[in-house]
C-alpha cells in the first residue's frame, strides 16, 4: 500500500497579497512516496479548513460524493519539493479571501495527490499556516535563520530560499515573511463601500444612528465563532440599547454544500417570526446542516415544521439568497463575515467594510467613531 508523507520546517513560507482584492499564499512542501522523494509531474489538491476541521477554502469545486476538490493543480515536484501559489487564478483556481488571509493563523493547509498510478490520497495531519499581511517589503531570504539549520543540510536549504524569493519578485503583489515570528504589522487601508439597504433579516431599532450589515455563512466556523463570542456584547451594548440597527444578510459560499440551503432555511424559519432563534440552532449545529438536521431544529424552536418544510423543500427563498450574494459581489465582499458600518440611511448604506470575526473592541471602537462623525 502506497504510504504519503509531507515534511515542512525551514521550507515552509507563507505571503499575503497587499489590498483588498483576492489574496495568495505561497507554499513550499516536501512529499515522499513510500518513504522516497517523489520526483516529477504531481497532481495535488488543495484546502482551508479552519480550527474545527471545517474546508474554508479548496482550489476548486469540490466533489458532492466525497467533498474532495473535482480537478488537480499539476505540479513539478523536484527531489520531493514542490512550490504552490494558493489562489492562483492562473493555475485554474479559486481566489483566497481576504477574510481567510486575515484569520489565517486558525487556518490549516489539507492536501490530496496522485502521483499518476495510484489515484488520489490524502496527506495527512492537515500542516499549520502562519500568514500575515506586512505593509513593509520582503525579508531578506538570504539572511542568516534564527536556528542554524544542520550542516548536511544548509546548501540545498539556502538554494530553495534563494528559489522562493525567485518565485515571489516574479509575483510583483506578494510579500512575504519567514515561518519565524515577525514583528507587529500595520493594518491595511480602510476600505469603504456603498451598499444598497434592501431586504433583510434586522434588529434594533429602525431609528438607531448607526446601521451594521452583516453577510454570513452558516457553514462558516469564523462566523460561527463571531456569532458566538463577539454578537452578544454588540447586541447588549448597542442593539438593546438602541443605538445600531443590525441587518443580517447571507453570503453562501460556493464550497460551503449545504450553506444555501441553511440559508434558506433561516429565511422560512422568519415566515414563522422566528429567524434569530433558527440562527441559533443552525449555528449550534453547523457540521450538520442537512434538510432532515434543519427540520429537527425547525421543531426545536417551536415552529410548524410541516410549513417549513414546504417552505424549505420549495427554495421560496433561493432568489432572496442569490441576490445577497450577488449585492456582497457587487461592494467587492467575497468572504465571511463580512460587515458594512455607517450612517443610517434610507436607501443606501455608505460605510466602512470590516472583514473577518474581529474581536468586540474592534467593532465597538468602529461604531463609536460612526456614531461621533470621526470617519
């Protein structure tokens, strides 16, 4: 039986695009073949997943019989060293989110290959990223590791640094940093966007100063984690009190199989007027998000789950989800949670893009300066 094994210490570098705009990580790994370094053409498949094991991210569509990316990145593999730019769009794949990218040091690289005569394989455990996003310029690859690495070694790990800072000058947007710790780094720009005040899901009161759009995942851990830790203090401090108005809206991702339909079923779990409550359940529950899981969960609150699932079973409400997706698309939102804070207004919300499950005094902060006129 064939035996797959990946080794990544020194090796290992990881960089984020600047911007706003679809994000890369470089990776450089090692692979063996029943314990020998492979050597040639590989066909690897590539996926996020986050803290709970959940796939955030994968080079491409995946699968619906065995949730494995459908088509492979071919690359070359020298003495068992291969180098992959995450997000590449020119080798066919997906863009990484600038969410991802942000909460990256949660974030675990899952491989498959295939050599080319024994079908595919995962590789396991899943390998730990550490990425972040400098504003200064690269380091300097050829400098001295802060762990001398062995002297048998140090010719060939010298020469591979050497290669990747070749590969990164040829990605003129990269920048990068060494597997070992960097100093703190400046947050980016801030971003703002326009964003239309159409129909969704809110909370507060309708004359509150400041308004808060939030795009979610159901099958998103970080949305999970933003629901769980950080939502409870915004609504305490400023829903209740009347000073936000909370919009949810969704934002199904692709590789998310089951998040369109948790969306739905959010939204006919409000035709009973009962959508928060069914946001809890889902969010308790979001490794199971199946028709027959969003039924039970229909009953655990209370609701006519004959009515819900008529609703469910109809997508009454996949347009209402399209076109959520489709207005995140259009404020240049690609990944969750992703969060619009303004000025409320009637028709139109002009506000600051917050990416990511910040912490509370991040969003506290960003809504005292909306409240104060301090943009």
């Amino acid at each position: 039986m064939r035996e797959l094994t990946i080794g990544v210490a020194v090796l290992a570098v990881c960089a984020a695009a600047f911007g706003d705009g679809p994000q890369q990580i470089v990776y450089r790994g090692r692979i063996t073949v029943d314990a020998q370094p492979f050597d040639g053409p590989g066909h690897f498949r590539f996926a996020l997943v986050d803290a709970d094991g959940e796939i955030v991210w994968t080079n491409a569509a995946v699968s619906k019989d065995d949730g494995i990316p459908k088509t492979a990145v071919t690359l070359q593999v020298k003495d068992g060293i291969y180098t992959v730019v995450l997000g590449d769009e020119r080798l066919g794949m997906q863009p990484v989110s600038t969410a991802l990218v942000e909460q990256a040091d949660a974030l675990k690289l899952r491989i498959w290959f295939d050599d080319g005569k024994h079908g595919v394989g995962r590789i396991e455990p899943d390998q730990p990223l550490t990425i972040a996003q400098p504003a200064s310029p690269p380091p300097d690859l050829n400098a001295q590791p802060a762990v001398a690495p062995p002297a048998d070694r140090s010719d060939l790990i010298l020469q591979e640094l050497r290669e990747i800072r070749a590969l990164l000058e040829r990605q003129a947007r990269i920048s990068v940093r060494d597997v070992t710790p960097a100093p703190p780094v400046q947050r980016p720009q801030p971003v703002y966007v326009k964003l239309p005040l159409k129909e969704g899901m809110a909370l507060g009161s309708p004359d509150a100063p400041v308004t808060m759009v939030e795009f979610t995942d159901f099958q998103c851990g970080f949305c999970r984690r933003f629901h769980e830790q950080t939502f409870p203090q915004i609504r305490k401090q400023f829903i209740d009190t009347g000073r936000l108005r909370y919009i949810s809206r969704n934002l199904a991702l692709q590789f998310h199989q089951d998040a369109a339909k948790a969306a739905q079923a959010s939204l006919c779990a409000a035709d009973q007027g009962k959508y928060w409550e069914m946001r809890d359940e889902i969010f308790k529950h979001s490794n199971a998000l199946k028709p027959a899981d969003l039924a039970a969960y229909a009953g655990n609150i209370g609701l006519d789950v004959q009515k819900f699932n008529a609703c469910l079973n109809s997508d009454a409400h996949m347009e209402r989800v399209r076109q959520d997706g489709a207005d995140a698309g259009a404020a240049g939102i690609t990944g969750t949670p992703s969060f619009v804070i303004g000025k409320s207004a009637k028709d139109l919300l002009d506000g600051i893009k917050i990416v990511g499950a910040k912490p509370f005094p991040d969003f506290q902060a960003e809504i005292m300066r909306t409240m104060n006129n301090e943009r």
